[in-house]
C-alpha cells in the first residue's frame, strides 16, 4: 500500500484528532476537501506572488525553513523531488501530521541553514527561503550558503524595512536595521530587517541575478537566478576562509 493510499484511511475524525493535537498551526493547509489546518498566516497569498512553476517535474527542490510544510507540499503536488529543512523536529510543528494525512513522500531534514551544504545534499533548481531570512544571525553566510545550494532559482520572502530611513527621503540606499534581543515583536528569533535595495545588492554580491522584486508593507520577495562571478568569490573565501562553502 502506498502512502498515498494509507492516508485517505485515516477517517476524518481522526484527522481532525491529530489536527488538534498540533499546538501551534503556522500555515493554512488543505489535507482533504473541507479539511484545512488552523494555521495563523496567509501562505497562499505568498505562493500566488512567488509565480513558481507549475509543473515541477523533474525539478529538485530545497524548502528551508519549511515549518509546517505548505510549500514543500505544494511543490511536491506540482511534481518536485523536495527536501523539506527546519531546525524544529517534524513532530515539534504541523509537518509531521499534515504530510501523514496527504500520504506526502517529502523528505524531511531536522537541520540548522548554517549545515547545509551542497557536497552532502547535491544541488537544487528551486531553493525557497521564505521568511527565514531574519532569523538568521549571519545574514550575507546564509544567502553564500543558498548560492551553494543553488543550481537555478532563489525564492527569497523577509521581513523588511517598510520606511525610507533618510531623513532627506532618499531611500536607494542598503540598509539592514538590527533587532537587540526581543525588540522585534518581544521575539528572541528576530535579528535583522534589510530594506529591498539592501536585499538586492546582498543577493548579487552573492552571485544572483535579480529577475523580480516587490515590496508589500514591510515584507520583500525577491527571484533570483544563480550567477557566476569567479571575482566576487575570490573576495567572499579570502574574508571567510573555509568555514563556508566556496
Ligand atoms: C517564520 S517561519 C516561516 C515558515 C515558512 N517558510 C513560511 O514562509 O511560511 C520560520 C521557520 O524557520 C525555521 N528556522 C529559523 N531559523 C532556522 C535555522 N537557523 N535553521 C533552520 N530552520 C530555521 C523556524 O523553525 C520556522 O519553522
């Protein structure tokens, strides 16, 4: 029997048992006509403006910071081979009880972003990082850790600067404002907000070419496409050395 199949066994009570049993829903996810998990933020929305492709066949796709899974999913439903990245355990959010009641075959890793590297788990064409970026200390070694794993398309959502900072109104300018523990929504998780210029030039000093931006409020989504530039990559390894990936 396979895993597909095994799910639709489960009856809708208890789906709606082991729903119930999940602490805390992050993301609205449809399991079965008529059954959609409580989650508390608007995934769908997000996945309508990241214009991904539709069919994924034969795409390898990488979801980092996935949560409780709506675009690894997703993705998976468009026909990707998708790995799922959290540093939670699948038990700890929604993942583990909304891949079982979709039969769901994503691979889920229990892993920091900082581990990842494309020696051990070969390269990507879709790389997601959606609203993960702002959790990240090391804003500049994670998007050098998502170039390494990239071999097509960055899918980049984060938490913005929503203000022109300049007082002179001029607000082409990089900026990346830090959070002091808590300061951002009384959450300790929270380190940085860029405004999307500084997103934009992070990104291509990290070998991507930007094909979209847009801001909405204080949220920035970028595309982007891998780039080589043998230049920007000397300067990267010489200031890091060999903790990151060349
Ligand atoms: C705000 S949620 C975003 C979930 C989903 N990507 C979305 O956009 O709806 C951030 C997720 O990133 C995970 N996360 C934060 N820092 C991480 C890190 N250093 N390594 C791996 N996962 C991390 C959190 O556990 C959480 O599930």
């Amino acid at each position: 029997m396979t895993e597909a199949t095994s799910s639709k066994s489960v009856p809708d009570d208890e789906a709606l048992r082991l729903i119930g049993s999940v602490p805390a829903w992050y993301h609205r996810i449809a399991v079965r006509p008529g059954i959609v998990t409580p989650g508390t933020t608007d995934a769908a929305s997000v996945l309508d403006r990241l214009h991904l492709p539709t069919d994924c066949s034969g795409l390898r796709a990488i979801d980092i910071g996935a949560r409780d899974g709506f675009f690894s999913f997703e993705l998976e439903r468009r026909g990707a081979e998708v790995v799922a990245v959290d540093y939670m355990p699948r038990q700890g959010t929604g993942f583990d009880v909304a891949a079982r009641l979709l039969g769901s075959s994503v691979e889920y890793r229990q892993e920091n972003f900082y581990r990842l590297r494309s020696a051990e788990l070969g390269k990507f064409d879709l790389v997601l990082c959606l609203g993960i970026l702002y959790h990240l200390p090391d804003f500049l070694g994670a998007l050098r850790i998502a170039r390494d794993l990239c071999r097509g398309r960055l899918y980049l959502e984060t938490l913005a600067l929503e203000q022109p900072v300049r007082a002179d109104g001029v607000a082409d300018v990089p900026i990346l404002q830090y959070f002091p523990m808590r300061e951002r929504a009384n959450d300790r998780t929270n380190f940085w907000a860029p405004n999307l210029r500084c997103v934009v030039d992070m990104l291509e000093d990290s070998e991507f070419r930007i094909l979209r931006s847009e801001q909405q409020g204080d949220r920035v989504l970028v595309v982007a496409a891998v780039v080589d530039d043998p230049d920007r990559r000397y300067y990267w390894n010489i200031a890091t050395g060999v903790d990151y990936p060349a």
